[in-house]
C-alpha cells in the first residue's frame, strides 16, 4: 500500500522538486491532548506547475533521489 499524504508546499528552490510540508495531529497517550506534528518531504514535480502555498496531493514511489521517494500527484483548489 503506498503511502498518500496531502500537504503544502513550502519550497521550490531545487529542479523538478517541490518541498511539500505535511501536518497531522496526533493524541497524547496519557493525557489525551491533540498535537501538531509536521514533516517535510521532498516530491518530484512531474510536469506539474506549483507556487508557494499551493496544496497538494503527493504519494509514494520508489526511490528517485536519496532523499526523494514521493511524487506530486495532484493539485488540491
């Protein structure tokens, strides 16, 4: 099952890369508060055309860089 997450981008200094910033809250275990927690990952762009802030939709695929493993899919309105 390959991983989809929807995200923002933050960054669109590299070639064919989008820096995408996911968001997601999770619940304390003992005391039950929700907490933010954010993750940067790096998307190939796929011929999409992105600006800063757009959302998106990326999802995961082998390994095309060392550090890069998702693609954007899609651009969220």
């Amino acid at each position: 099952m390959k991983k989809i997450f929807e995200g923002t981008v933050v960054s669109l200094k590299m070639q064919n890369t989008a820096v995408v910033e996911v968001l997601r809250y999770i619940s304390h275990p003992l005391y039950k508060k929700r907490l933010k927690r954010t993750k940067k990952f790096k998307a190939d762009l796929a011929g999409i055309t992105l600006s800063l802030g757009d959302r998106v939709r990326i999802q995961e695929v082998k390994p095309i860089s060392k550090d890069k493993n998702f693609k954007v899919t899609e651009k969220i309105k």
